[in-house]
C-alpha cells in the first residue's frame, strides 16, 4: 500500500513536471529559448507589445543569475555587471562587440543547460535501464482500477502516451545501444529538441500530435486545430494564431502545396538557433551603443545597466527614491 502511494505521488509529480507534454501547444516550435520569458509582451492589455527587459535579463544573465541580479542595489549591480563585462570582452580591448557578445549569450544557453542535466541525470542514475525507468515513472498505472481507468480516461491516456514518447525517446537516444544512458545520451533523451541525431524523433512527435487524418504530413486545417484548441469557445482568439495562419501561407509551405511535409515541419519547429542568439546579440548592440561606433564600451554597458540586468522593481523602487528627493 505505501508503495503504491508513493508510486502514485512519483507519476503525479513527474506529471506535473512533464505538463508541457500535455499542453504545450501554444509554443511548439523549439526556438532554443534564450529566455523563459517573451521578448515582447502586452504588459498592460492595451494589445501593443512592449519590449520586455526581462527577457534580455535572463538571456543575458541565465535565468539563475538575473533572479540573483534582483535583490541587488543599483551600485552593487552595476558592480557585478562590471566584472561581467571584463568576462565577456575576450580580446580584452575594453571593447564588448557583437561577436563577443554572441559568445556570451551562447555561454550563458549551453552552462544553464549542462547544469539542468547535471542535476536531472544524478536523480535518473547512470545504469538505470529503460525497464527500471518506466517502472519508476509510470509503473503505478498498473494499480489503476478499471473504473479509475474510466472515470479518468483523459489523464489516464495522456500517462500511456507519455510512457510510450519516453520509450521511443529512451531507444533513440541510447546510440550505442547498450541499454543505458550515458550522460550525453541523456541529455539528448530530456533536451531532443537540441540534438541533430534527435531530429527525426521530433518530428515524428510533432506529427504524431497533429496528423488526425494519418498521412503523414500536416494540412493546413490540422494545423488551425493545433493552434486553436487551447482556445475556448466564445473566447477572443489571441492574436498570435492569425500571425502563425499567416506564416503558414507565407513561408512554412514552402511549395505550397497546402500540407507541411517532413521536411517543411523540420524547418518550421527546429529553426536553427544561430538566428536567436544572434539577433539578441545584435539588439543589445543596437540598444546600448550610445556614439553608433559598433561596439560597447564599459560605460555604455554600465550607462544602459536597465537593458542588461536592473530588475523592473528596482526600477520602480528608484522611481519612488526619486520621487522623495524631489
Ligand atoms: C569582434 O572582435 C573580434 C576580435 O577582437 C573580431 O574577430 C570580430 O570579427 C569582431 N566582431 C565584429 C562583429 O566586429
Ligand atoms: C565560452 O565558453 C568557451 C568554452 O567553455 C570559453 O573558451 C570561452 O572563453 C567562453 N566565452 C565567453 C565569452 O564566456
Ligand atoms: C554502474 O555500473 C558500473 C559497471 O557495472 C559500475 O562500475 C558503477 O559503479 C555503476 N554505477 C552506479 C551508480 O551504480
Ligand atoms: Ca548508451
Ligand atoms: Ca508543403
Ligand atoms: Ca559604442
């Protein structure tokens, strides 16, 4: 009995951990996210979107560090960011430019993301076999009585076909085949979406979840259904489904044949990341260097603090500060 409570408690958690599987939708392509936040976002309903210093923060920062950056006091952070810089501007010619900055940001990605695995794979174990893992994650669902199977039919399909993804991401990240996952395999087992040898599982997910008809490719309406079923009835339609409609037209049927073959459904949820990283190296530039020589100078880096690391609250906190002095 204890066990299958805990067993119960263990799929609940990694349910809720997992719930991205489940609902994810409006964010199916995996853009190699820079941030957890929005780059732009309608912070004040009027439906115009601001530009989003939180999302710099985070790129810029690692989600952990900018939470850090938010207790800090303007002068100790601009201290920090001081040090930051000297880190960033590799050449040392007291000069960050674009290509430095790029580095950076990619940095800031690649260690966030090792330490996420780091820590995910000393729970998993090193010699845990695909048998052990389904048996700890899901192998409460055998103890589901079959009037439990029905009354929660939803959550109960929803657990079966995560077990099953986890099976065929667990076989096709195990490259050497030994039945184990190293801490690479691993990686490419929780973080598909950034591994080449990954790509095709992916797509096979993706179309997996959209292809009611089964042919293969997805049409245009399986598309709109995607997009629209977290949408619900009488509800406004949120902006964004009309951009993605529009994108669908435009450039992802590439031959416009009104459906996205593989190849097209490849570009569409695996762009490459170069783009994203680049352009907010470049939008950090564009933003900061105050005399339009190309690159930013320490001062310019400290002078322009809000773009990089000041939390909104300080910000607000300051606004009042400088109230009181008036
Ligand atoms: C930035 O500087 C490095 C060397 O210091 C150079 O190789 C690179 O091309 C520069 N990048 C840009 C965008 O000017
Ligand atoms: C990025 O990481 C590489 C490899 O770990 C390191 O050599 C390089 O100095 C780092 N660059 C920056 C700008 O932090
Ligand atoms: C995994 O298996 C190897 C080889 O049998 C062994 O040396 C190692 O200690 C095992 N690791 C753990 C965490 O059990
Ligand atoms: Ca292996
Ligand atoms: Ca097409
Ligand atoms: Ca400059």
């Amino acid at each position: 009995m204890k066990f299958l409570i805990i067993s119960v408690v263990l799929v609940v958690s990694i349910f809720l951990s997992n719930c991205s599987v489940l609902n994810k939708d409006e964010e199916r392509t995996h853009t190699h996210k820079l941030s957890e936040e929005a780059h732009y976002k309608d912070t004040n309903g009027d439906k115009v979107f601001e530009h989003n210093v939180d999302y710099d923060h985070e790129a810029f920062l690692g989600k952990e560090e900018a939470e850090k950056f938010k207790a800090l006091t303007p002068e100790e952070s601009k201290e920090r960011l001081g040090k930051i810089i000297e880190k960033i501007d590799s050449d040392h010619d007291e000069f960050v430019n674009e290509t430095e900055l790029y580095e950076w940001l990619h940095n800031v990605t690649r260690s966030a993301l090792n330490k996420e695995t780091d820590e995910k794979w000393k729970l998993f174990g090193e010699n845990t076999t695909l048998d052990e893992y389904l048996e700890t994650n899901f192998g409460a669902l055998k103890y589901w009585s079959e009037e439990e199977k029905t009354t929660r039919k939803e959550l109960y399909q929803a657990y079966l076909k995560m077990m099953e993804r986890d099976k065929k991401r667990f076989k096709a990240a195990d490259i050497d085949n030994d039945g184990k996952l190293s801490r690479a395999e691993y990686s490419d087992f929780i973080h598909p979406e950034e591994s080449k040898t990954m790509r095709n599982l992916v797509i096979d997910e993706t179309i997996e979840d959209l292809d009611k008809n089964g042919d293969g490719v997805i049409s245009f309406e399986e598309f709109v259904t995607d997009l629209k079923k977290n949408v619900k009835d009488g509800e406004d339609e949120p902006e964004w489904i009309s951009v993605e409609v529009e994108n669908f037209r435009s450039f992802r049927d590439k031959n416009k044949d009104n459906v996205l073959d593989r190849e097209e459904i490849n570009d569409w949820i695996l762009p490459a990341d170069y783009d994203y990283t680049l352009n907010e190296a470049k939008h950090l530039v564009f933003e900061a260097d105050d005399n339009k020589d190309g690159k930013l100078s320490k001062k310019e880096i400290l002078d322009n603090y809000n773009l990089f690391v000041a939390s909104s609250a300080t910000n607000y906190g300051k606004k009042i500060y400088d109230k009181e002095d008036l």
